[in-house]
C-alpha cells in the first residue's frame, strides 16, 4: 500500500521550524521516481477528473506533485505564492499559520470564471494555507473541485475546516 511506502520515507524533523513542530519531511521521496510515479498514479485512482478544470499548487511544495498531476489530468497549472513572487497583477489573501502569519497571491488572469480548480499541497495540517488559497480561487470567480494532499495531519483537524469548500478532500497518508 502507498501509505506504508509513504511512511517508510517521510523523514520526521523534530522543533522545525520552531520548537514544538515535528515537521514531516517530503523531500526523500523525490529520490524515489517509482515512489513518485505511485503517487501519481494514487491520486488518478482517487480523483475525478472530469470534475477539474484546473489544478492550483501552493508554494512551494504544492509545485513538486501539482504540476505532474496538472500534466496526467491534462489540465493547466496554477501557481498560488508567496507574497511579491508573482510577477504580474495579483489577488493576495492574508493567514494565519500555527507558527505565524503570511499573505499569499494569484494572478489575477489565472483562471477562467467559473473554473473548477483543484488544490494541491503536499501537506494539510490545520488547514490556514489551504483556506486561504480557496478563498484567492473564489475571489476570481473559480468554485473548489476539490484538494489533493499527500500527507494529511488528521490530528489537528483541517479537513473538517475545508469541507465549507469542497467534500472532494484525498490526502495519500495521514498522520
């Protein structure tokens, strides 16, 4: 099962990135390409891709799974980023995360409205990130077709904060 695989590889960082945060570390599994594939083809087997017009990944980690999913669904990728780090005119929304405060921005000509964008992260924790990112989809008129997560930390309960949004919620692994 991918979920045991995930576990196998996913490295536990402790006090990062401050103390008190075990921060589950993705990274080894871009080593792995047949690892990587399997995720791939995991997220195919539990999405529905008629349902998608388009797939937003959040910075920046949302960019490694998000793209490659955007090129198997045969969709488009929307970058969704730090503040300042989009070149052209963007929509920005402000958050609270469990260790601070951030804003993060579109472009403002991303997406057609009325798309249905699917959103990639590698990881949900409380879910801050994640709404954030939905509220910038639905300011430009786009609706939430659904989330895409390989790790999940059920633990501190951010998918019962994106069920507002969307019930189309696939995390690989969870916590």
């Amino acid at each position: 099962m991918i979920d045991q695989q995930l576990k196998d590889v996913i490295r536990d960082v402790p006090d990062f990135p401050k103390p008190g945060i075990v921060f589950k570390d993705i990274t080894p599994i871009l080593k792995n390409i047949h690892l990587c594939q399997r995720i791939l083809e995991a997220f195919m087997d539990r999405l529905q891709p008629d349902t998608i017009d388009v797939v937003a990944g959040i910075e920046s980690r949302g960019f490694l799974f998000g793209l490659w999913l955007a090129q198997e669904l045969g969709k488009p990728f929307v970058p969704i980023r730090k503040q300042g780090k989009l070149p052209y005119h963007t929509v920005a929304q402000a958050y609270t995360l469990e260790y601070g405060e951030a804003i993060i921005e579109i472009h403002e000509d991303a997406f057609k409205r009325g798309a249905r964008v699917l959103i990639h992260d590698d990881l949900l924790a409380t879910g801050g990130t994640v709404i954030a990112a939905s509220e910038l989809i639905q300011k430009l008129g786009g609706s939430i077709a659904g989330y895409a997560f390989v790790v999940s930390l059920d633990f501190l309960e951010g998918k019962k904060k994106l069920a507002d949004y969307s019930q189309q919620i696939v995390s690989l692994i969870a916590y």
